[in-house]
C-alpha cells in the first residue's frame, strides 16, 4: 500500500453502515411511493366523482395523515437510531400547529 493512503472500501454504494443496507432498500422506498400516489388518486376521485363532503373530507385527512406518517418513517428515516432530535422538533412543531389551529377554530 503506499504511504498516506487509508484503507477505502470497495463497495462504497454501503459503506458506513453496519447492516450494509444503507437507506433502506429500494423496494420499500417504491411500494411507500406507489401507495402514496394511489391516495393521492383516491382523493381526486372522490372529489371529482361529487360525493358529500361529509365523506370526503374526513377520509381526504386520514389519506393525508398516513401520506405524512410514510413520508416521516420512509423518507425521512426517522425510524432509525439517532433520529430522536429531529423526531422531538417535528413532534414539537405539529403540536404548536395543532394549538395554533385550535385557537383559530375557537377563539370567540
């Protein structure tokens, strides 16, 4: 080995990481994608097929809040070790939201 040189890994694509499985695979990230474009689409269709909006919009919510949940634990990668910060500031910040929400429904 000459001199200075340090020992680089081969397979860079995975290096850094103890499973060797890096972000998480592909295939999830894919099936996480496609789901999130099907509700996307089901939200569409029920708006532009005219249902009540007493149907449409709690389940436009639900879609939206299982939309954001993949988005959080797929893409953000906040179920791996070492995202416990990052978590408390999203979970800090949508409670202040909901609050600040909250107080703009009701306020008087």
């Amino acid at each position: 080995m000459v001199e200075g040189m340090t020992n680089v890994p081969t397979n860079t694509r995975n290096a850094g990481t103890e499973s060797g499985t890096g972000h998480g695979s592909v295939r999830k990230h894919v099936i996480s994608f496609v789901i999130m474009i099907l509700f996307t689409v089901i939200a569409f269709a029920m708006v532009g097929a005219g249902m009540s909006p007493t149907v449409v919009i709690p389940v436009i919510l639900a879609l939206a809040v299982i939309q954001v949940i993949l988005q959080l634990w797929d893409f953000m990668h906040l179920n791996q070790k070492g995202h416990s910060v990052p978590t408390l500031f999203i979970a800090s910040g949508a409670f202040l939201g909901l609050i600040f929400v909250l107080v703009l429904v009701l306020w008087p």
